[in-house]
C-alpha cells in the first residue's frame, strides 16, 4: 500500500479532492476520519491505489467560519468603497498574528478616488504590516503585484463584503482554469459562501476566497491575548515600567508605548482602537469569572 501526503484543496459531499504536488485526486474519507471532520487545507495521508484518506496530520491553525486549516498569509482586502471599518480591520490582524496567519492589506479598487484611503492604511499600519495596492479590474496589475506574494503559500481572502475579493480571484483566474482544469467547474463564479475550495495558482501558490462579513467578534481573547498580538508593541514593551504593563493606565515616563504613541512613532487612532479592543475583552473577562 503506497501512502502519500497530501493537502485537501475541495470538499464535497464526502468526496475530497486533494493535491499530491501537481497531481490532483479526487478521494473518499475514510470512515473513522469522518467523525473528525477533515477540512479545506487539512493535510492527510493518502492510499493512492484505494483512493481513500488514511491519516489527517495536525493542523497548524484553523479558521471556523469559513471552515479552513492550515492558513499561511491572509489578503485583508480593503477598499474606498465600501468605507472600511478600521476597528474590524484590527480585530482581523489580532486574530491572524495569534493563529501564526500572515496578513497582507490589499487596497482594492485604486482605479476609484483612493488617495485618502491609501494615505490613512499608510499611516496606521506602515512598518509593521506589508502593504500593497491594486485594481481588481486590472488583471495583468493584479498578477503582477499578488502572484510574488502568493507564490509558495497557501493564502486566503478576507474583509468586509463588496471590497473586491471575489474579483480578486476572478483576476487571477486565467491561472487557475489552466491548472485545475474541470475541477473549477463546480466553484465557478461568485463565489458562494457555503463551501470552501483552495484554488490552485501558478508558483505553487493556493488561494481560498471567503465570504464577506461585517462584524466579528474576539470572544476567546483575554485582555492580556490583546496586548500580545500587536507586534509595533513587542519591541518596545521592555522598555516599559512595569513587566505586565497594559500600555494604558501607566504615565508616559513609565510607559513605552504611550511614548511611541506621544512620539507619533504608533499612530494615535490605531492605539485608540487599542484601548477600546482591550476593555471590551476586560469588561468579558469580569462578566465571566465575576
Ligand atoms: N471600480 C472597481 N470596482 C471593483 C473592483 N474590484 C471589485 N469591484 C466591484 O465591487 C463589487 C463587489 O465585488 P466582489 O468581488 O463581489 O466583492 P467581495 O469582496 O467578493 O464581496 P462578498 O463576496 O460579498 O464579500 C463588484 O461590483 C465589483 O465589480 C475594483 O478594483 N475597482
Ligand atoms: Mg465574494
Ligand atoms: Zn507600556
């Protein structure tokens, strides 16, 4: 029996299909792996000749809603129109640093009225998250610009509804049909938000549309997960005062952040959204142990 590791790309009413470096197979659970409910992006060991899935490795990370594993890099997609919402945005980046998910933010739809937008991301997020810019109605500028980030990686699209993420893929899509052949037959289009389908790009690249949303909550993070998951504070926290300094009640001699913030060094509105994300998550702490 010839076993061999593979990464699920798409699942469909049991049928798995799954892709051994460039080959794609279209395989069957088996019947004790059901119950342990295999993901888009799980990666399983795979009896070629049978046709079934033996084994499911350990997952990296998982995202619930939409169902996906083993996530790399996240394209935050955001967009003149619909206007973003900043706080979401945050919550989003809190969340992939703490799954180990890369984020990209991806400014869409730049061919619109965009300068105030790009120059507002630019001020709260440069330095510490990669930025890129780009018209979903442009294929060759949108190829040109994701395919070097996305060579290599298993990556998703994510952000509010109607900032372009489907068009995203739709613009690199020459790609995809050339690779999986029928296989895009079922996922073709707008993307539905029911069923999660890796696509398969050049370079080795994979990338999952997901639905649009426009609220999420961080429910599973404490006060202390929300200091943690902003890597412009890791570098200047030992600097502060105090070891467990929340960089909000301490005096700015006492506070490296709150300097960082002063200085202009961390932008003023991004640290504000801070303070908001951390007393929602202290205000949930106290409901639930007091
Ligand atoms: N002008 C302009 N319009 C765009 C661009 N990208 C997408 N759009 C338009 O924006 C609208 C929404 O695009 P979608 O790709 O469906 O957005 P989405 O993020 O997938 O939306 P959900 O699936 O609801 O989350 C459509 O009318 C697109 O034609 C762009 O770069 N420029
Ligand atoms: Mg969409
Ligand atoms: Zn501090």
């Amino acid at each position: 029996m010839v076993i061999i590791r593979a990464q699920i790309i798409k699942s469909v009413g049991g049928d798995f299909t799954v892709k051994i470096d460039e080959q794609i197979l279209v395989v069957k659970g088996r019947k004790k792996l059901k119950d342990d409910k295999l993901l888009v992006g799980d990666f399983v060991e795979v009896d070629e000749k049978n046709k079934v899935i033996e084994a499911l490795y350990p997952r990296k990370n998982k995202l619930i809603r939409p169902p996906l594993a083993n996530i790399e890099q996240a394209l935050i997609v955001v967009a003149p129109l619909p206007k973003p919402d900043f706080l979401l945005i945050d919550k989003l980046l809190i969340k992939f640093f703490s799954l180990k998910i890369k984020p990209v933010i991806i400014i869409n739809k730049i061919d619109l009225c965009a300068t105030e937008l790009v120059n507002e991301i630019c001020s709260q997020y440069k330095n510490v998250y990669n930025i890129q810019m780009i018209s979903a109605l442009d294929f060759n500028q949108t190829s040109t610009i994701l395919n070097p980030i996305l060579s290599g990686k298993f990556s998703i699209l994510t952000g509010q509804s109607a900032v372009g993420k489907t068009s995203i893929l739709n613009a690199l899509k020459p790609e995809i049909s050339q690779e999986v052949g029928e296989l895009s037959r079922i996922g073709r289009g707008k993307n539905t938000t029911r069923h999660s389908e890796i696509y398969v790009l050049e370079n080795g690249a994979m990338l999952a549309d997901t639905p649009g949303f426009n609220a999420l909550e961080l429910d599973e993070f404490t006060p202390e997960d929300i200091i943690d998951n902003y890597p412009e504070f890791d570098k200047l926290k030992q600097d502060c005062r105090y070891n467990n300094c929340n960089h909000i009640h301490e005096t700015l001699d006492d506070c490296a952040v709150k300097r960082a913030v002063e200085n202009k060094l961390i932008n003023g509105e991004r640290y504000n959204r801070y303070v908001t994300l951390y007393n929602i998550a202290k205000v949930k702490e106290s409901k639930k142990y007091g």
